[in-house]
C-alpha cells in the first residue's frame, strides 16, 4: 500500500468532509489519519487528510481525479507521498546549539527532511556540517555586498532543490524580496516569547523586568521583522534565584525545542497559512516523535 497526504484550504461550506472522504473511499484509499478545522472567523476551512491506497492508485492519478471536486469547492489541494522527505537547507551565524539539535535530531532519523546543506556568514561550524557529509557554503555577508551576498545565497538555494529554509539563529535580516519570494517556506527561531521582548537582548530584557517565563517563538518570516505567522512557541518557567546567564542557558534549549517541533510540523504537511496566522494540527496520539520518523 502507498501511504499519501492530501491537504485542503478552501471556504467554508457545508459537505466538504464528505465529499473528500467519498472521494477517497471510492478511488480504493483508506483513511488513516484526519484532522480538520473550521475558521468562523474568517469562513476558511482547513483539512489534512492521511491515506493509504489499497488499490495501488499512483500519486498523480489521484491528483488528477480529485481536481473537478477541488474546483467545485474552490479548494487549495495539494497531495503528498508520505514517503518522499521536503529539502530543507539551514542558515546559522555563531549561535550554534539549533544547528547542532536539528543536525542530531535529523542524524538519528527524528526529523522526516533531506538537509541539502549549511549556509553561514561565518566559519564556525564548517566542521561540524562537513563532518556530517553537507555541503558547507560560507557567504560572508556586510552592508555593501548585501545584495550580492542574497543573490548568491538564492542561487544555492534554487540549484539544491531547496524546499524549505531553516534560520537556526541567523543573524541576518533578509530583504523584501527574499521574504516575498520564499513566502511560506522559511522558518525562523526568535529567542523570545513574542511578541513580547522583541529585538536585541531578549533574555536581558526579561531578567530586568523579572520574569517568572521565558520561552521561544517559531515563525514563517515576513518582511516584517519578528512578525511573521507563528507555528510554535514554547516557555520554561525561572526564579528570582537565577542570572541573566541562567536565562540564557535554560532560553537555548527552548529554542531548539521549538524550532524542531516547528519544522517537524511543516516536513509533515500540518501547517497552513491562515491570514497573519497558522493552523497547526498536532501529530497522531503516539506523539511528534514518533510521526514518519524517515
């Protein structure tokens, strides 16, 4: 049996569940995993669907059938084979504790991607990725090659079949175009709990003002710096009794916490664009971990 994932966005209406799930009975495929969520607000509504064809029905001639109902129900469709792993290249400067937990986690066969390789604008961890057996590009990036520098990282991009970009604490803020351009396929990890605390020296700021949580925000970026949809947050509760540095040390964990549940999220095809927002649906009952380990 073949294991796919159609996912749908479309307006609201009544018998969308039912027809997807007739289509599918149909066409010899088995329900195996569902979930679905109707916006009142915004009258959207959003599916996922897992499924096994039992009849050896290939990808595209379910793509092909479905698509007369797709247009009956204006839906954004896409179908996936929940054996093929999303590209995903990772962006890193001198922060290297998310690189270092997405490379173990994706090593150990936990995170559903193919790594295609490790852009940086410095040289620290060449040896870590080279020792992993990924390309390592160093595009050193300053305020007069910054274009070029974006031209060339986009160049890498487009030529390693890149589908999705992972900012493990780059820290680099990505022009317009970039953000336009791969709009929905960059996720970012800001060390904070946004939107509070945003910009420089988060963990400094809550310190001063005596938190009691302190956390992590993953997010699709946008050319709104630190505003894009949000697909994961977390937090770790702190006392008085602990230092800035102890801020610091318990945030970086959170943040490679986050960062990995969010691109776990996306590799598996849970995420949808909502607006300025996401719907998320959680992984089956066994837990994320356990979801198309690869």
């Amino acid at each position: 049996m073949s294991d796919f994932v159609v996912t749908v966005a479309c307006p609201t209406r009544r018998g969308i569940v039912a027809a997807i799930a007739t289509f599918l009975a149909q066409h010899g495929c088995n329900i195996t995993d569902s979930a679905q969520f109707d916006d009142t607000e915004t009258g959207r509504f959003f599916m996922r669907v897992s499924f096994a064809s039992e009849t050896g029905a290939s990808l595209a001639s379910l793509r092909d059938a479905f698509a007369p109902l797709a247009s009956e129900f204006a839906m954004q469709a896409e179908f996936f084979d929940g054996a093929e792993r999303p590209n995903m290249l990772i962006m890193v400067s001198r922060f290297g504790h998310c690189l270092n937990d997405l490379l173990y986690r994706w090593r150990i066969g936990g995170l559903p991607v193919n790594i295609t390789g490790v852009i940086s604008n410095h040289m620290d961890y060449q040896k870590v990725v080279v020792n992993h057996d990924i390309p390592f590009h160093h595009v050193e990036v300053t305020k007069e090659n910054k274009p070029e520098a974006e031209a060339h990282i986009m160049r890498i991009i487009e030529r390693s079949g890149t589908d999705l970009v992972v900012l493990a604490r780059y820290m680099q803020i990505l022009s317009d175009q970039m953000c336009k351009t791969m709009s929905g396929r960059i996720i970012n990890i800001h060390h904070s709990f946004l939107p509070s605390f945003k910009g420089a020296n988060p963990y400094k700021q809550a310190f001063q003002r005596g938190v009691k949580l302190i956390g992590a925000t993953a997010h699709y970026v946008t050319a709104d710096l630190d505003e894009g949809p949000i697909i994961e947050q977390d937090t770790v509760r702190v006392t008085h009794a602990q230092s800035a540095a102890d801020y610091v040390s318990l945030g970086r964990d959170v943040e490679a916490q986050v960062l990995a549940r969010a691109v776990h999220a996306h590799a598996n095809h849970r995420v949808f664009l909502n607006g300025n927002k996401t719907v998320v649906f959680p992984a089956s009952p066994g837990g994320y971990a356990s979801e198309r380990m690869g």
